[in-house]
C-alpha cells in the first residue's frame, strides 16, 4: 500500500470504481450524525480550512482524501476540537453533532472527545500492560468495579478484534505486540468508552498490508453501530472501506459525494486528476 504521504494512483483500465464497495441502499436516507456548516480555521494567522460544509451520515464510512497539508487532518481534528489543544488556533462556523454545538458554551470536552474518539497515524498505546490500555477510559470516566472493568476490556478487545490474539496475556506489556496489534488495541481503548463516532487519521499507514486488511474488516464491523471518518492518502482503501468520499485541497472540500460515484464520475476535473494520481 502506499503511505508516504503521496496519492496512490488508481490504474487507468482498472478504475477504483471496480473496486468500490457496493453503494448502500438508499445512502442520503442515513441520518446526519455530524453536521458541518462553513466550517474555517486558522493557526494564528494561516487560513488551513476554508468554509466548509459536509454531513457526517451515521453508521457511514466517510473517508476524506487529498494531497498533503490541504487540511485534512485540521478538518479531523476539528470534530472533537483536538485543535483547542494547539495555541493559538481559532475555529469559525458550525459542528454539530446529534443537532448540539460542540463548540457552544455547554459542550464539555471530555464527554465530546468520549462521544467522538479518535485512532491516530501511529499506533500509541500507554506504556501500561494491554489491559490498562483498555480499561483506563472507563477508569477516568468513573468506573471502578473490577468485575465490569473485565468486561469491558473483553468486549472491547472482542469488538476490535484483537481478544483471540491476546486473551492470555493481557498483562503483557503493550508494547511487546506488533504494531499492527497496537493499532487495534488502540480502537479497542477507544471502544471502551463506547464512542459514537470514530475519527482515523491515516490509522494504517504505518501497518503492513495483513494488519492493513484488518483494521478495514474492523471498520465495517463497526460501522454497523457507529459513524466513521477516516483520512487516507491510499486512493485503493478509500475506495474499499467508505461509502462516501470528501475531497480536499487547499483547505477547501471541493466536492462530497457517494464513493462510487466519487471515483467514477467526479464532479470536479480536480477531484478526478487527484484520484488518477496527476498530482498529490
Ligand atoms: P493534511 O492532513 O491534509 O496533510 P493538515 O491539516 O495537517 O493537512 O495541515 C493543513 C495546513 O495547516 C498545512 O499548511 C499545515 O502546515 C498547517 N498546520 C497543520 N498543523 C499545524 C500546526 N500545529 N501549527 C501550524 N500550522 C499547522
């Protein structure tokens, strides 16, 4: 797969169309789990994104592509306001998740960042053993009953796949499973919390093509419960996991739309020569 940051190009005869998972049924029936309207960001004085608008379908995959630095891991970000962390930044326009703003007065960040998590590049797990990692969300969150703790790290290890591989050696340290075992015990700690939306920022460009191929059989797992977005610069993936694709450039999202289509019959000369792999 390619994960150095450049397009994948899709071979001209063997169109990523091909390759496209079938399109859900009636995809604009879904309900808006997000909602972003003129969304704009700034890191101090830069302009990273650009007004943009997009629903997030619930129970979707929504992968969102384009070339490096077009602001797609700032758009990320944005959706459960990691961004706040970073000095300096200032966000403009609407999110609204489930219909509330989360950047309105009310919103509490560590509920909004347990209702939205996040898997990012690099697998990076606390250096604690494989159950710590799972059982620490819960923990924070106030669950303290070793009973229910056990559970929950099963369920979550059984949901991201992960339980058979490491059922009897949970209090192994994690760093001493692959790496493409570390990326999925971190959807597993994130899981844990229960999370309603899955943000993945590029989650397999450090894996291998096998750990590749299971973390997507993961997400379709897990997109029959909840909404998910993922950033890739893998055209291919792209076109494997998601049902609708967002492309991004300069910080603009220039078009939205079900993949197949997206990857077939573009809207956007743009959009189609990124996808081809002219530029990226
Ligand atoms: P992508 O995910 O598409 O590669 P990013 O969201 O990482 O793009 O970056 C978008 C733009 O914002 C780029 O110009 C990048 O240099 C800038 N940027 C990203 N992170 C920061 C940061 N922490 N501070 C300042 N500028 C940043």
């Amino acid at each position: 797969m390619n994960d150095a940051g450049t397009a994948a190009p899709v071979a001209e005869g063997n169109s990523a169309a091909a390759i496209a998972k079938p399109e859900p049924s009636q995809p604009s029936s879904a309900p808006a789990k997000i909602r972003v309207t003129n969304l704009s960001f700034f890191y101090d004085e830069v302009q990273a994104l650009f007004n943009n608008t997009i629903e997030i379908p619930d129970r979707h995959i929504t992968a969102l592509i384009g070339p490096s630095g077009c602001g797609k891991s700032t758009f990320l970000r944005a959706l459960n306001r990691m961004n706040d962390e970073i000095p300096g930044t200032r966000v403009q326009g609407e999110v609204l998740l489930d219909g509330v703003d989360i950047y309105g007065p009310t919103c509490d960040k560590v509920i909004l960042r347990r209702r939205v998590g996040m898997v990012f590049q690099r697998p990076n797990p606390f250096p604690k053993s494989i159950y710590e990692n799972v059982a620490y969300g819960p923990r924070v969150h106030g669950e303290g009953r070793k009973s229910r703790l056990d559970e929950i790290v099963e369920h979550s290890l059984r949901r991201a796949a992960l339980w058979d591989e490491v059922k009897d050696g949970l209090h192994k340290s994690a760093f001493d499973i692959s790496g493409g075992q570390q990326q999925r015990l971190c959807i597993a700690r994130v899981l844990a919390v229960e999370p309603e939306v899955l943000l993945m920022d590029e989650p397999c460009s450090a894996l291998d093509p096998a750990s590749t191929f299971r973390i997507e059989e993961l997400m379709r797992e897990l997109q029959k419960d909840i909404a998910i977005v993922i950033v890739t610069h893998n055209m291919q993936q792209a076109a494997r996991v998601s049902d609708t694709t967002g492309f991004f450039l300069k910080g603009e999202l220039l078009e939205v739309g079900p993949t197949l289509r997206i990857f077939s019959k573009p809207d956007d000369k743009r959009t189609e020569d990124y996808i081809q792999g002219r530029f990226g």
